[in-house]
C-alpha cells in the first residue's frame, strides 16, 4: 500500500502541471480559424502577414 501512496504523489502533480499547461491552448483553434484564408484556403504563420504583398501561404 505504501508503494501505491508513493506513486500517487507524482501522478497527482504530473496531473496538476498538465492541467496547467492546458490553459496555454484554451484559445488555439480560435487563434487558428483567424489565420485561415478562405479565398486561397491556406494559413497565415502570422497575423502581421496579412499586409505582406509579396507573401504566399502555406497551403
């Protein structure tokens, strides 16, 4: 039972930093769907590459 206890511990904190790092992508497909292009159908890597003339997107 000690064993179990032991490997509990980490789990639960393993558990707490995933959960944490879930927050970083609460936003992404948001963030995604924003560098889409819908005329050409392919994506902007940034959103300052909407004014760049000379820019062909990645299809």
């Amino acid at each position: 039972m000690e064993r179990i206890t032991e490997l509990l511990v980490p789990f639960k904190e393993i558990k707490q930093q995933l959960g944490e790092l879930d927050t970083l992508f609460v936003s992404f497909y948001e963030w995604l769907a924003g560098q889409y292009d819908p005329a050409s159908g392919g994506f902007y890597y940034a959103r300052s590459s909407y004014d760049m003339d000379n820019f062909i997107l990645d299809n």
